[in-house]
C-alpha cells in the first residue's frame, strides 16, 4: 500500500464518492475555489504536482489549466480533522476562476453585518448579546 | 426582501439543502475550517455578526463558540462564482477545531509530490509532462 492509498483510506467521501477540496495560494494564502475529488482526482493531485478535480456536471477529471493554461501546481496538501475536507495550496498560474477572476470569490462580495470580540464585549456591558 | 433573502436566493443549496463555508481568518488568512450551513444558518451568519453552522451528524444550529468560548466573529463573506461555496472571514477566538488546534488542517499534514512553474518548465525541455 502506498502512502496514497494510506491518505485516501483515511478520506471519508460523501454519498457520490466525493470529497471538497479548497484551493489556496500557498503565498499570498487567498482562496481560490472550492472543488470536488473522487479517489482517482485526489491519488492524481498527490501524485502529478498538479491539481486534477472531478467535474461533476461533465463528469469527468478535469485537470486544473490543461485547457485554460491555468495551472495550479501543488505545493502542499492537509486533510482535516474528520477527514471530510482536503486543503490544497497551489501555485496558481493565471486565474483561478473560469470567468477569468483571480479567484473564484472575487464576484459576489457580501456585505454582512461585523463584529469583532471588542464590540462583542462593549455590547455584553450594554446588556446586549451579540 | 431583504438583502440577506436576496443573497440566499443567489446560493445553490444541494440536495440536502446544504452549502459548504470555508472560513477563513481575516488577517492571517489561515483557513481554519469547512462547515454546512442551511439557509437559515446563512441568515444567522449573516446577520448577527457570529458564525453558526447546520450540524449534519447532530441535526441541530451550531453556533460556533456557544459552548466552547472559541467564537467565531464575522469579518466579512463572499459567495463563489456559481453560487454554491460560501468563504467567510472571521476573527477567530481561540483554537477552530474542536481538537483545541488553532485549524482543522493542523493534524493530518500530507506530503504530496510538489511543483512549480520554472520546474515544469525545465521537465517541458528535458521532454517530460508535468
């Protein structure tokens, strides 16, 4: 068994066999996308340097650049705590986002209400309860 | 309608009704978890300036820090090119994981084969694919 396999064991997919993956750039450390593996995308991922997704509306992989010319080469990887998420930081090439973006959360900015925990205590002396 | 229902009308839930949040600290930019959010967790989010998450194996709203003190404050959000990830910034209090490690991706640190654009160049003239 390799050290690929050993990684993917410990992956738990969800129902289709799939895990999310969040690309980050490993330097200036912004999230990039948010895709989505089988077995076969993560082993390639690890293995090749370069990200490979699975598409889940052409099902099919889809490495990442192979058409657009924006690579994203791999740099490290981490599996989280209940092994359901993969993060992976890339070396992007280009942009992330098929629309052309640098990322793929650059379009649709939100404007939620903010807190911070020093407004959250000067509230709690206010007897509100944020 | 307000602003929150016009941004929960822009997400692309899936089938259970769920989207994926990555949350990520404002200012160092770690990524520190994923979670699910439902449309009404999207609304407390937004709205009152804490994260809460759906809990899928508890079937319950988790609002982060409730028991913990490890409260996660929002920063800021953005919805995904397609609609269906959400990335929130966040001032986090304490560890994210519920491991006690400052991020989810801290524990299960992977060793994937690792590339770069000037090494894919050199392995293009030496004939290789990377």
């Amino acid at each position: 068994m390799t050290a690929t396999d050993d990684v993917i064991g410990r992956i738990r997919f969800n129902e289709a066999g799939l895990v999310p993956a969040v690309i980050q750039q490993w330097d200036s450390r912004e999230v990039l996308m948010m895709g989505w593996m089988d077995a076969e995308a993560v082993r390639r991922t690890l293995g090749e340097g370069r990200v490979t997704f699975w598409s889940r509306s052409r099902q099919e992989y889809w490495r990442k650049g192979d058409t657009s010319g924006h690579v994203q080469y791999v740099k490290g990887a981490a599996l989280d705590c209940d092994g359901d998420t993969l993060l992976v930081t890339v070396e992007q090439v280009g942009a992330a986002c098929h629309t052309g973006t640098r990322t793929c959360f650059d379009a649709d900015v939100l404007e939620p209400v903010v807190a911070d925990a020093d407004s959250a205590r000067l509230a709690a002396e206010m007897g509100s309860d944020l």
